[in-house]
C-alpha cells in the first residue's frame, strides 16, 4: 500500500535502473530464526549503507530485511545525481544546532561525492560513476544566487574544477538557450544508481552480513533484544535500525507521523547520437536547476538522456508520465521534440517540515534507530548520514549527536490532507523562493 496516492502503475513500471542493471544478485527469503547484533529493514541506500559502515567498524553480525527487492524503493527510482549538500536549505535548521554546529554540517555536507568515487573504487563498482555537475540560473535573481554560491564551493572543494559561466558561455556547459548563467563544478557528477547500490550490497555480503528480499516485516517487539517477525522467520538482535524511508507505510509510528511522501517523476529517451549528446551536454554531465522544485536530468553511458521533475504548485498525478515530463524536457532542449521517450517511471519521496534527512533513535528504545527524510536529495547524502549513524549505532560521535539533536516534527494529517498539505507547501515553498534568490 502507498499511503494517500494510487500509484502502483507507475511505482511497478519498469525504470531505466531496472532495466540496465549489471548485478544479477539475488538474496534469499528469510525462513529461518536468526540471532544478530543488528537487524536493519529497509534495503535501500540507508540500509545497505550503513551495514557497510558497520562491516568496515568489524561489526558484521547483521541482517538486512528487505520486503521486496534491493533498490525498488527512491534507490532505484531517482536521477542519480551527486551533488553538494545535504538538505534543502541550511539556515532551516540553524535556530537548533547554532553557529558552530552549522558550521560542522556545512562541512559534512561536501563529503558525500568523496564518500561514494571512495566506495567505487574501493570495491571495483561498476555504477557508471562520471564527474561533472552544472547548476543553473534562469533570472537575474538566480544568477545573483549562483554567484554568492561560487565562494563557498571554491572554499568547500578548493582542489576541483569549478567555474562560473555568464550569457554566452553557458553554452560551455550545457546546449540550451533557457538560462542565464550556470556553474560547473567537476566535484559532482553522477551515478547509476542501482548498480551502486547493487555493488555496495556484493560487498557486505562478502563480509558475512545477511540480506533477505521478499521478506516483509509484519511485527516488532521491543525490549533489549528486538524481535523482528515476517510471514516466515524471525530475527532477534540487540540493535535495529528503521530504513524504510517513504516505504514505511505506518510499520513504526512515531516515525512515520514526521515524513510526508509526494512524488518525483522520470523518463528516459531512446539512445542517441553522439553529436546530438555533444550538444545536449558538453561535459557529459548532470544537471539542476536552482529552483524550489527542481528540474533534474543527465546523460547515461548508453547515450539516453534521464530527465526528472515533480509537481511545482499542486500536488497530483500526471495522467500520462511520458508527456508530462516530455513537455518538461522540451523547455529546455526544444530540439528534441522528435525524439522517442521509451520508459517513464515515478516513486515517492519521504519528506520532513525541515526538508533535512532525519536520523535518531526512538524515545524510550535507544537501541532503535531510524533515518529518513531525505526529501528529494538522496543519492548523495544518504552516503553522507549513514556514516555518521553507523557511528551512532557502534561508538557515539560527536557528529551523530549534532545531527540526531535536530528535532522532528510531526506532520499532522499526513494521510487524510496529504494533497492539500502538499500543495499548500509547494506553494510556500515557491513564494518563499521568490525572495531567496530561487525563483
């Protein structure tokens, strides 16, 4: 079930991950009873992460409990961008961690692009990664935002490539006439990102960490030891983490009150030529724009192009994914009004009031842990927060405590006003945007 929108068409569609997957992997149902030190439902990002983060500590003894496949969830549905940041907008949460601990998740917030060419490198991924980023300016007001932005980028990754261009040169960066002025910044990039996921997965398991697909968790008893229940075994362990993220669906409720799902939509083109991806991105690279919702895209290494967006104002369901993201598409790139689109896809997104990825554990059980919130940036910082919950979860850190201080706010009427709470955000959010220099 996916609680306040039909969208089972689109969620079990195929995408473009799916169907270009290089990792035939496939882990069993659980149908025994295990012991572990930890159990983690959810196997996405967060979960698969974490547990190698653990693994790395020599914290192995883990299972992994995914109730359908690895990466069905936002991991295998999104744009598969690396970029800077860890959340929308920092000053969000500055009132609650102060001058200094803002300062600290300023810094955390570059890690996440190292943390994953790292990982590929480490252990041979084959997850396309390509280096490139572009950030792009439509107005006047935009382009005084890139502007302030360069500075802080240059401060943040002084050994990259990062250049700002304005009126003619963008078209160093990108093949369209929609902006004003862009930023391409080599620290960034992008990533298939179920083949990263996929690899990450080969190797915790190559640790002795334990996966299970098909296996969907159907009770939880806590204590010192939690109980883990699915339809075929159990799994008893001294820590759990929740990383379910927009696939919760009310399993934990005091989790789930704090998140809110809309819903990101994608396609992906028919395969190019060369010359035509010369022109469409001159770096090869990823792309965004600046504004509250934003328009996402890239090229792949097939020669296709992946563009992604979401509602701006209203939150709704596109009747036809392909031309509601095709008219998109061609706002930007007019010339590709007679190429074929051959898949579109959609998934949804938890969302937090703080648009800041959330991590913690529960009130009266400090040996469960959750991380969600993500909201729309997932591939990067999801890399980011599970290092430092992994040092929540073993030794303590001082970085886990700063960021699980951040409070969580419930997002009252989630399930019976979730279009209309949606919207009224998305609204705000666009307003706001306005004198933020965003729109």
């Amino acid at each position: 079930m996916l609680t306040g929108c039909h969208m089972n068409n689109q969620i079990d569609s195929l995408t473009y991950y799916a169907a270009t997957k290089k990792y035939d992997l496939r882990f069993p149902m659980l149908t025994d009873d295990l012991d572990v030190d930890v159990v983690i439902i959810g196997g996405g990002f967060s979960g698969i992460n974490t547990a190698l983060e653990l693994a790395e500590k020599g914290i192995t003894n883990i299972a992994i409990l995914e109730g359908r496949t690895l990466g069905y969830g936002g991991t295998g549905r999104n744009g598969g961008q690396i970029m800077t940041g860890i959340g929308h907008d920092l000053d969000r949460i500055k009132r609650h961690v102060g001058e200094k601990g803002l300062e600290t998740i300023f810094k955390i917030s570059n890690l996440g692009a190292g943390i994953i060419r790292d990982r590929v490198a480490k252990y041979d991924i084959k997850a396309d990664l390509c280096r490139g980023y572009v950030y792009l300016a439509y107005n006047s007001r935009q382009d005084k935002t890139l502007q302030s932005w360069l500075p802080e980028f240059r401060a943040a990754s002084p050994d990259e490539d990062i250049e700002l261009y304005t009126g003619s040169e963008v078209k160093k960066a990108i093949g369209s006439d929609r902006y004003t002025s862009a930023i391409k910044h080599m620290g960034g990039g992008h990533v298939h990102s179920l083949n990263l996921l996929l690899g990450e997965a080969k190797a915790v398991s190559e640790y002795g960490v334990k996966i299970f697909e098909n296996s969907q968790v159907l009770n939880v008893e806590y204590g010192s030891r939690v109980t883990v229940r699915t339809a075929m075994g159990s799994v008893r362990a001294n820590k759990m983490l929740w990383a379910c993220d927009s696939f919760l669906n009310g399993l934990e409720p005091t989790i789930y009150k704090k998140t809110i799902n809309t819903y990101a939509f994608q396609l992906m083109t028919e395969a190019l030529p060369d010359e035509l991806i010369e022109k469409i991105s001159p770096i090869r690279g990823a792309y965004s724009d600046i504004s509250p919702v934003i328009n996402y895209f890239r090229v792949t290494k097939e020669n296709r192009l992946l563009f992604g967006s979401a509602t701006q104002y209203l939150e709704y369901m596109p009747a036809d994914l392909k031309v509601w993201n095709r008219k998109r598409m061609l706002d930007i790139y007019p010339y590709l009004k007679d190429v074929n689109i051959e898949l579109a896809w959609g998934g949804p997104m938890a969302c937090s009031v703080s648009l800041f990825p959330q991590i913690g554990s529960l009130q009266k059980h400090n040996n469960v842990f959750y991380v969600q919130g993500y909201s729309g940036f997932g591939v990067t910082p999801s890399h980011i927060i599970c290092k430092i919950l992994a040092e929540g979860m073993s030794e303590g850190s001082d970085r886990y405590s700063l960021l699980s201080s951040i409070p969580h706010l419930n997002v009252i009427g989630k399930d019976k006003f979730r279009n209309l709470l949606l919207s009224g955000g998305k609204t705000w959010h666009q307003v706001s945007g306005y004198w933020k220099g965003r729109r």
